[in-house]
C-alpha cells in the first residue's frame, strides 16, 4: 500500500492547493489528481467577472500542463470517481478504470443549485464552471435581457457585467435585502442603491412562483406582484456541496463533508478540503466556499498527509468581490448577538470601511473601494491586535499606524 499514489478528487482551487503544498515538500511524483472536469484546474472566481465581458477570454489555468509534467503529478482528467471502496483503497472511475490510493483527499467543491421540477431549458443558465460561461456569455451576446434570481455574490456580479454590456437585468432577490447571508444590513443597503443607481432592477421579497415553458425555453415566470415574462434566465440561488461520493462511502456529511482541524473525515485515512467540507468553528458549524478556506484547507491537509504536527484549521474568513464600480472586501465573521458598527471614510470619494465590533472587539470589517483599510484591518485579526472603535472612528489617525512593528 505504502507505493500507492496520494490521490485528491477534485482539480479545482483546493485540490490545486494541496498540490502545490506536496510539490513543495518534493511529493509531486506521489500525487495523482483526478478531475471531471476536461481542464487543468482553472480560477473560478473571474467566471462571474471579466471573463463574461470579453468573448476572446479564456479561462486562466492555475497551473500550466509543463508545470504538472515538471513536477512529475500525475493528471487524470475527463474522468469522475464514480465509486470509493474504502476496505480496498480503491476508486472507480468513470472510464471503468479502478484506482488505488495510498492516502486519499476529497477535494469535490460544490455544484450550483438548480430548483426542483423545473425541466432543462435552453435559456436557464447556472454559473459554477467555466463549460457554463461560456454558455452565459454566449447567451448575454445575443439576448435582449437577462433575469437573475439570486441578489447573492454571483447573481450581483453577474448584473453588474451584464449592465456593463448595455443590457437590461433584472434581478429578483426572495430576501428582504442582497447578500443577506454574508454581509451586514449597512453593506446591503449601500450596494442596493449602488446597483439600482446603475440601472439594474432589482425586487427584493421577490416571490417566485410557477414557471412556464415553451419549446424547452422558460418563457414566463409567475411572481406575487404580475408575471416576469424571461428572455435568459440565470439561477443564481446558491451551492450545494459534492458530498454523493463521500455518503456513498460511509463517511459523516451533514451539508457537507464533517472534516476536523485537522481535515480528517469521519474515516481519519480520508481527508477533505475547500467548499465540500462543513467544521466546527467558535461552537458553531461552518461550510465556507470561498478562495481563502480552500488554500487555507489545504495547507492543513499537506501537514496531515505528510505526518507533520499541524496547527489546526483557525480560520480567518475573508472574501472578496468585484460588483460594477465596486469592490467589496470582507474579512472575519459575526458572532449572532449585538453590533456596534463604526464607519470610516477610505482614500478615494466615496470609499469605507465598516467595522463590526461584538462585545468590544473587533469580528469583522467591510471595505467598498478601501483596500488598504481591509489590509490593515486582516493583519491585526490575524495578529489578535484589538483596536477600541474610538480609535477606528478617530479620522485623523492613519489606520496602518495600530499595526504591530514588522520584525
Ligand atoms: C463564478 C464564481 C465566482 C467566484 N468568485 C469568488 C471570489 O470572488 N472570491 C472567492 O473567494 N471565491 C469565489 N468563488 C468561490 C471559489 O471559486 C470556491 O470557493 C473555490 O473554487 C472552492 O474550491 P474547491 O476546490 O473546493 O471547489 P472547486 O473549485 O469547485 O473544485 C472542485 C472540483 O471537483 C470536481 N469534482 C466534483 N466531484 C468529482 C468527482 N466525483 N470526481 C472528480 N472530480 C469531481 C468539480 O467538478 C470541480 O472541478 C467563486 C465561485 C464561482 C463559481
């Protein structure tokens, strides 16, 4: 068993990541990833952005095929596992290849989530992969209008791009306010006028009701306030992780892949990693899909695997994303309970920084067009350096001035 390969499943932004950790530590010729994907793994992140604006775009591999071959990792691409045998240390693979691993990581991210009865149509695009870009951006080249349901990251991103290209975009949101999940209601707001002062259209409460279809096009969406008759359509409503292989296998999920600090499974021979995974965190139980948690992720499982004392997995969650004229970085998360909420003003005209303290230290801040002040504000998170809000609030104090000397 000890020359079977260490197999990661997945060739995404945390599969990547590990990879780079045990070429680092001079494992390349161990690793075997596997991928259904036909591409190298490739940057998610600028699918919903720059990639939709320009039709010569190509999707921006993290890696090139030279630095794989240079590295000695083996890539099995075009191929989903199928089946995991975990008494044999075996994978199935679609092609009817069967794989043994010494060490094993699932690293299978999430899949955006569709509604349930709608059959497949033509003009209802979801946006997780870069095969569905391509669709959506051929899409918006010829549509008349797109409607997005979703006012999440993805879903803004998009009508932003799409209110860029000159084209009409509505955007339906069942929430009381945009990104509810993820940012405070003042960010909300800001963003909220910030869209619709761009022209895009945007109901939020929007109650969607039953769908119609004609010639396998969603032509009609009934709504609690008239219908919205659609000419493309983006589902913009979320992920929901991979977790078919693991459940198959036996292994805890709950949402999610239950890993712990350590990004062990509920098999300690089977790791996960990146946006498949859920943890316990500050006594609550997390599943983050960001950039961040998959690199962050990784590093812990490169120390597993290679028999290192890691330090377990202590996230700092930070986020970022580009919407029109805005970018919002985000680091840290909120306890539930009170906020106090100190603004300051940024660099630029109309940039700021919102930073949340609970319990008077600070959990997170919130930066539009601030990007020194969302610096500032994750070094002294990752350092522990708690300000007072007064100090925050005090605009002739530079904020770089509370960090920690270097060195
Ligand atoms: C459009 C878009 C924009 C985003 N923008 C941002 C951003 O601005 N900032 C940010 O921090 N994050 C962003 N994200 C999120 C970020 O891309 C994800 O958090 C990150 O990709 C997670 O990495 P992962 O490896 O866990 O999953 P993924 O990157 O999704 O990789 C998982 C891979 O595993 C494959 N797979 C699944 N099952 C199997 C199987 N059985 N066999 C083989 N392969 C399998 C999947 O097809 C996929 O290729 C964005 C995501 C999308 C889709």
């Amino acid at each position: 068993m000890s020359g079977d390969p260490i197999v990661i499943v997945g060739a995404g932004h945390a599969a990547m990541a590990l990879c780079a950790s045990l070429v680092d530590a001079g494992h390349g010729p161990r690793v075997c990833l596997v991928g259904d994907e036909d591409a190298l793994p490739y940057q998610r992140p600028p699918l919903s952005k720059a990639f939709l604006k320009n039709p010569d775009e190509p999707a921006q591999p993290l890696r090139d095929a030279a630095w794989f071959a240079a590295a000695g990792v083996q890539c099995l691409l075009d191929d989903p596992v199928q089946s995991l045998d975990r008494q044999a240390h075996s994978l199935g693979l679609r092609s009817g290849r069967s794989l043994a691993y010494g060490q094993l990581v699932l690293a299978t991210g999430a899949r955006a989530r569709r509604l349930p009865g709608w059959p497949a149509a033509s003009n209802v695009h979801v946006l997780r992969s870069a095969q569905d870009a391509r669709a959506l951006r051929e899409a918006l080249a010829a549509c008349r209008s797109l409607t997005i349901l979703g006012g999440g990251f993805i879903g803004l991103e998009v009508a932003a791009t799409c209110a860029a290209l000159g084209k009409p975009v509505t955007v339906l949101e069942a929430g009381p306010r945009l990104m509810g999940r993820a940012v405070s209601e003042a960010l909300s707001a800001h963003v909220l006028a910030q869209h619709r002062a761009a022209g895009i259209r945007i109901e939020l409460l929007a109650e969607v009701g039953a769908p119609s279809f004609s010639h396998q096009r969603l032509v009609r969406l009934d709504g609690a306030s008239g219908a919205y008759a659609v000419d493309q359509l983006l589902l913009a409503i979320g992920a929901q992780p991979n977790t078919e292989l693991a459940e198959a296998a036996g292994l805890a999920c709950a949402d999610g892949i239950v890993v712990d600090g350590l990004q062990r499974t509920s098999d300690p021979q089977i790791l996960a990693i990146g946006d498949c995974t859920r943890f316990a965190w500050r006594g609550a139980d997390l599943r983050l899909e960001s950039i961040q948690n998959a690199q962050d992720q990784a590093r812990v499982a490169a120390a597993t695997l290679l028999g290192g004392s890691p330090q377990p997995y202590q996230p700092l969650p930070w986020f970022w994303s580009e919407q029109g004229s805005m970018r919002l970085q985000m680091v840290g998360l909120l306890d539930p309970g009170p906020v106090r909420t100190v603004q300051r003003a940024g660099a630029q005209p109309g940039s700021f920084s919102l930073f949340h303290f609970q319990q008077e230290l600070l959990r997170c801040t919130e930066a539009v067009n601030a990007p020194a002040d969302f610096m500032v504000a994750r070094k002294l998170l990752e350092a522990g350096v708690q300000p007072t809000p007064e100090r925050i609030a005090d605009p002739a104090q530079p904020l770089r001035t509370l960090l920690p000397a270097a060195g």
